[in-house]
C-alpha cells in the first residue's frame, strides 16, 4: 500500500470515527438528558443550560457557543483540525435538530451514567477522529499556555465549578448533582477512549540487579529498556538505572519479573500522557 492509499485510508477512518462520535453524543443527549433537564460540563454543558433557562433550540446554541472555539483552534492548533471541527459540531447540531432518539429511561441515575457515557463515547471518538464536539479544552489549553499557574486541569475544572453552580441555581440541587455524576462518567469514558487499555506507564527500576532486570523485560516482555548510569545516594554505589514504558496492564509483570530477581529493588511508577515511537515497540533496545 502506497503513502497515498495510507493518507485516504486514514481519513476515510477519521471520518467514521467522527460520524460516530456524532451519534453517540446525540444519544445521550436527546435520549437521556434532554428529558431529565441534566446538562454536562463545558461548552455542551453551557449549551444545555441556556436552552433550559431561556428556552433556545439546543441545536442552534452549540454551534454558536463553539464558534469562537474553533476560531482559537484554527489559528493555534491549524486549519484542518478547524474543518473537521466546524463539519463534526454541525454534524451534531443537525443530528439533535433532525434524528428522534427514544426517552430510553426515567431512572435518573441510569440516565445521568448512560448519558454521561454516551456524550463522552461521542467526544472520544471525536478526538480519535482529529476533531472536537466541545470547545472546552481549546480554550483551557490556551489559557493554561498563557498562565504558569493554571494548569489545562485546573482550567477545565474552574469552568464546571461555575457552569454546575449555575445550575443549581436555575435547575435545582438534585439536577445539578446528577449533572456532576454525568460529566464524571463522561469525562472517564474520554479518557478510556483517548487512551484505552494501553495507556502508557513509565517505570524507573533502581537496584544492583539491574542488568539481569534488563535481560530479563527484553527477553520476556519484549519491551524496550533505557539505561542511566547512577549511583545510590545512600551507598554511593554505582549502579545502572532502567527506564522503561508499558501499558498498565504489563506493570504486574514488570513487577513480578523485577521482585523476582532483587526484592530490595526501589520501583518508581507514574503515568503518561502521551507515548510515541521507538521507546514503545517491542523488542527495541535503546
């Protein structure tokens, strides 16, 4: 397959992913939330506020209140990821104003879960398509970039902080609280979208073991290891320390295969963001 064939077969995938992400954000929108007046967080959430409070049609509204998001994003992030933005947000603005979704429950619970699920199926996959159906985290990266003491976490946080606060002034105690519920289920179907079973782990091994440790994650892992040269700061023992990244469903093994052969080793274990190239490949020595 030439570089071409790859280019419009990635594309070709990106929109699929994309157009379902569309319809599942519909889902729980129009067949759970809609009906119980349960919003989630950022520009949706905003959206599904201000149509609740001053009655506007909930399809005009998020493409609106994105619009100036995608105007950031062309300018910082470039014009393609504006494209498949402005298709996907009108996408879905057409899809709440012209597809009839069943009520599916009116057990507030299930709706305010399943609900929160579908919207974050429909934002992940949006992601995973090179788009966004909610502006949110353009503009919070932007602010986080132009302040050192707000982090693009921090940012998003504050908003919901405001957008559930309100309401709970127009909605009522019990909507807002199920509306938190929503967008946590919501925002943990988008990192498991965005990330997935493989989400990246980074693990520091330290111990006088090291290069059987290494033998042994290269051999039976078959995950690449990096090495530092080191020295305890207790000992002053010089010593090899390894670095290496794996999914977190691997860390048991590195675990197990580490305390197998040193029980004293020190194991330091934090998550990634974000992982790519050589350092992830099976079977690469570095």
């Amino acid at each position: 397959m030439n570089n071409r064939m790859k280019v419009v077969l990635r594309e070709l995938v990106s929109v699929l992913l994309i157009v379902m992400g569309i319809f599942s954000a519909g889902m729980g929108i129009k067949g759970f939330l809609l009906s119980s007046h349960f919003i989630d967080g950022g520009v949706t959430g905003i959206s599904m506020l201000l149509s609740n409070v001053l009655g506007y049609p909930l399809a005009i509204l998020i493409p609106l209140i994105n619009l100036p998001f995608i105007v950031l994003g062309y300018r910082q992030i470039g014009w393609l990821f504006a494209l498949k933005s402005t298709l996907a947000i009108a996408g879905l603005a057409a899809c709440l104003a012209f597809i009839s979704f069943p009520d599916v429950t009116p057990d507030k619970l299930l709706t305010a879960v399943f609900g929160g699920f579908f919207i974050g199926a429909g934002i992940g996959l949006a992601i995973r398509g090179g788009a966004v159906l909610d502006g949110t985290e353009i503009a919070a990266l932007l602010i986080s970039k132009s302040s050192h003491l707000l982090k693009v976490g921090d940012v998003i946080l504050i908003l919901n902080v405001f957008i559930f606060s309100a309401a709970a002034y127009f909605l009522g105690i019990d909507s807002a609280l199920y509306s938190v519920l929503t967008y946590i289920a919501a925002s943990k179907t988008i990192d498991f979208l965005i990330h997935g079973i493989e989400e990246y782990n980074a693990i520091i091994i330290m111990s006088e073991k090291s290069d059987e440790i290494r033998d042994a994650i290269v051999n039976v892992l078959s995950r690449g290891v990096t090495i530092y040269n080191g020295r305890g700061g207790m000992s002053g023992k010089s010593m090899h320390i390894l670095y290496c990244v794996v999914t977190r469903l691997e860390i048991g093994s590195v675990k197990n295969i580490v305390n197998g052969i040193d029980e004293a080793a020190f194991i330091v274990i934090h998550p990634l963001s974000d992982a790519a190239g050589g350092i992830i490949k099976k079977t690469a020595l570095h």
